[in-house]
C-alpha cells in the first residue's frame, strides 16, 4: 500500500510539474506573440483558433447551426472590404457555412434540400432575378459587378430555406432552433431597449423635426428601422411559443422577448415599425384566440390605453392619430411622397426591366427644396461602393429591375402562402402562424422601407421563411413532441 502511495504521488508530482512547464511555455508565448503582431492579427490568430477546435469537436454543420444564429445578428453591422466586394462579418459566415454544408451533404452523399414547393418558387425567384442581372449588364450596360452586387442584396441569406429544413428535419430538431431563435430575439431586443435607458440628453435630428426623444435606438444593429424590422418578425413567433411551449422557463423568456420587442420598437420611434409590428401581433392573437376574439380585443385596447397614457414620450408614433394633418406637412412624409411620385414615373418609363440594377443614383441639387428631394438614376460606368437603395423595396424593384424583379418578389410571396397552408394542414398549430404574421407586418413595413437589404434584417427574413418551409415539408403529427 504504502509502495502504491509513493507511486501516485510521484505520479502527480510528475503532472504538476508538466502542468507548470506547459503554462510557462503558454505564457511566453503570449508575451512574444503579444510584442511581434499588431492586435488585428492576434484577434484573427485567436478567431481562427477558436474556430479550429470547434470544428474538431463539431465536424457536423448541424452544430454550427445554433451558434450561426447570433453572428448573424451580433456581427451583422461589422463591415469588411474585399475588393471588389464589401460584404459584413455576418454575409461572410452565411456564404462560409453555405460552403461548409454543401461539402458535408456532398461527402457524405445527402440530398442538398428537401424538394418542396415553396422551397423551389424561392430558387426560381432567384433565377428571374438573375434574368434581371442580366438584362440589366447587356440592355442597360449597367457595371457588371454593380448589377450584381445590387441585385443580390436580398437574396444573400436565402441558403436558410434550404437549410433549416433538411437539418431541422424532426419536431425535437425544429423545437430547439426556435429556442435558440426566441434567445436571439431577446437579446435584440434587449438591446434596444438598454441603448435607450443608457442614453441622456435629448436627440438633436428629434428636436430638429418638431419632436423630443432621446435617440432612436438600433440596438446590436446600425439602423432604428432595421431594428424594427427584425422585431416584426420576431416579436410574433415569441407571441407563438408563449402559448407552444409547455415548459415554465421558456414561457417566461417568450413572455419577455415579447414585452422587451415591443417596448424595443416603440423606442426606435418608427411609425411603420409599430403600425406593421402591431398588426402582426393582432393577428397572431385573433387566431390563438378565434374562439374567444374578445380576449384579443381587449390585449389591443390595453395597449392603446398605455400609448395614449405615454404619448409625450411616444408623440412622434401617436402624431398620426392625435393630429394627422400637421404630420403630413413633416419632411419625411414630404420627401417619401416626392421621392415615391418620382420612382413611379422612373417605372412607368421602362415598366418591364427597370432601368437596371447597379444604376448610378444623382440628385438634381442640393437644396431643402422638395422638388430637389426625387432621386434620380442613370447608367453606371464605374464601381459603386455602397448602395443605399430606396425608400420602399417594392418601389426598388420596380425601378431597378422592373416586372421582372417584381415577379421574383411575388414568387417569393406566394411561396411563404403556400407553406402556410401545407404547415397549417400539416398540424403547425400557432408558431407557423406567427411567422406569416411576421413576414405580413416585414413586408407592409417594406412599402414604406427597404430594409431587407441588410444584413441582420434580410436573415431574420430567411429565417422565417426557412422556419415556414420546414413546418410544411414533413407531417409535425407523426414526430414525437418534446413539448
């Protein structure tokens, strides 16, 4: 006994000692590599070190797809250049992963997506698209890398209808994506919600246009009405799983990306945001509570209540209803009609191709003139570096890629119609329902916006649809439920 005492101690002696040496060596290391290299390389050092040993533990894509979920919301405003392209950390993880999931399907001999109607009006919105692109280099002579760039701005997160379905292919699977979503939307959300009370003094821009707020807040984002955007998808599918879910902590954190989503939107201070984010929410409630509409009814005249009550601090949303006709005189109003007025005749002038993606965009002048605000285009000779596209992503498609571009859109309308109606036949219950709601109140508020172009938004936007596609493409009845 006392020989095998001896024998342990020497043992542990023996891997303290290596412990020792091995954390020397670690710390020597660190200080010279702290010395020799700027502090970018080190962070892409570490990053891709990080990287290396999930990758060696998680050599499977369905690991990487949780994880996925928050770069795309928390890296979506960091913006990279690489000539010619300027995409932002996010566009580059969907197109990394892309890549990383077609190897393994193709590895291991695995079907790259599940064949499904919607799935496949959403690939051939893509193709027309690309009908687009090209009528827009060879008939327009539009700049071939503008064209592109541009025309795919919205397209760029769309591998997330193939994805989700093939690898949330069982209710357990979907049951914790949607989880691991709802905490996303939390976060977000109580993003916009601590910039707001962490901010002091009063906004300028706010002052300047006839109103007092602090700021408008965009959260993890780089835009309020970005921020609202996303919420208008989120906030209802957190309304869906509230009433889903069985389990009192997950009730309880849906509950919260609720209440936080909302107060969250009411804080950018963007009209469409709350007008759109509010009929999602009505109508997610109606149907939980078709049976007992005055339950829903009441929810709305509540919230009513507490705008009304709260309408000093929320005077720029209640303007459109406390004194509709001076709101219409303010300049964003002004410059939307004037600019809308000017897009139209730009369609009308060629209603079939637009005038071209990656068209060049001018102003008459610069002046407060309204009839100086319309946008003007032409063609584009050189390469454009950022394209802020217009105020409204119906009007952007008109325009730039006429009724061809506008097909792509309807396909992709059609398709999120369809898959509501598989998903509802096929026993979805609540949470499809709260998508559609979603992706109804994203593109109302796309009428008056064009978010879908960034980033964080235009995931968010895939997400669902990818989310709706799966409820459709396998029976939800026949799968055990977690729940």
């Amino acid at each position: 006994m006392a020989h095998q005492k001896i024998t342990y101690g020497a043992q542990r002696l023996k891997y303290v000692l290596w412990g020792m040496l091995l954390a020397t060596l670690f710390i020597l290391f660190m200080l010279w590599f702290r010395s020799a290299f700027p502090m970018r390389v080190r962070i892409g050092f570490f990053g891709l070190f990080f990287l290396t040993s999930f990758f060696l533990a998680f050599p499977r894509p369905e690991s990487w797809l949780y994880p996925l979920i928050f770069i795309f919301f928390g890296l979506g405003s960091i913006w990279v250049d690489l000539e010619p392209f300027h995409p932002s950390l996010a566009t580059l993880a969907m197109f990394s992963y892309f890549m990383f999931y077609l190897a393994d399907r193709a590895l291991w001999n695995r079907p790259i997506f599940i064949p499904s109607l919607p799935v496949k009006l959403c690939l051939l919105a893509v193709l027309v698209q690309c009908v687009s692109v090209v009528v827009s280099i060879h008939y327009h002579g539009q700049h071939q890398l503008n064209a592109i760039r541009e025309a795919s701005s919205i397209y760029l997160f769309l591998p997330m209808i193939l994805i989700i379905p093939t690898l949330c292919n069982t209710k357990e699977k979907l049951v914790r994506f949607l989880r691991v979503y709802l905490v996303a939307i939390l976060i977000v959300a109580f993003s916009g919600v601590f910039q707001y009370f962490q901010t002091t003094g009063v906004s300028r821009i706010g002052m300047s246009t006839g109103y007092v707020f602090r700021i408008r807040v965009s959260g993890l984002f780089r835009h309020h009405n970005v921020l609202a955007a996303f919420l208008e998808l989120g906030v209802p599918i957190a309304i869906a799983l509230f009433f889903k879910e069985r389990k009192i902590k997950w009730k309880l954190l849906a509950l919260a990306a609720v209440l936080l989503g909302v107060l969250s939107t009411l804080y950018t201070f963007s009209r469409g945001g709350l007008i759109c984010l509010t009929i999602a929410c009505v109508i997610t409630l109606f149907w939980r509570f078709r049976k007992k509409l005055w339950i829903p009814v009441v929810i709305f005249m509540l919230f009513v209540v507490v705008l009304v009550s709260t309408a000093n601090v929320f005077q720029r949303q209640m303007s459109l209803f406390t004194n509709p006709k001076s709101t219409l005189m303010e300049p964003t109003i002004l410059h939307r009609f004037i600019t809308y007025r000017g897009f139209a005749r730009q369609f009308l002038s060629s209603p079939v191709s637009g005038l071209g993606w990656g068209a060049l965009p001018f102003h008459w002048g610069r002046t407060k003139l309204y009839s100086f605000w319309e946008g003007r285009h032409t063609v584009s000779e050189a390469r454009i570096k950022n394209f802020g596209g217009l105020n409204s992503m119906f009007l952007n498609q008109a325009v730039k890629g006429g009724l061809i571009s506008l097909t792509a859109i309807m396909l992709i309308l059609v398709a999120a119609g369809i898959a509501l109606v598989k998903a509802l036949r096929r026993g979805g219950g609540m949470v499809p329902i709260g998508l559609a709601a979603g992706l109804l109140g994203f593109f109302g508020h796309q009428t008056l916006g064009n978010q879908m172009h960034w980033p964080q938004a235009n995931a968010g936007f895939w997400i669902s649809m990818g989310l709706l596609a799966a409820y459709a493409s396998w029976e939800v009845k026949r799968v055990k439920s977690t729940q």
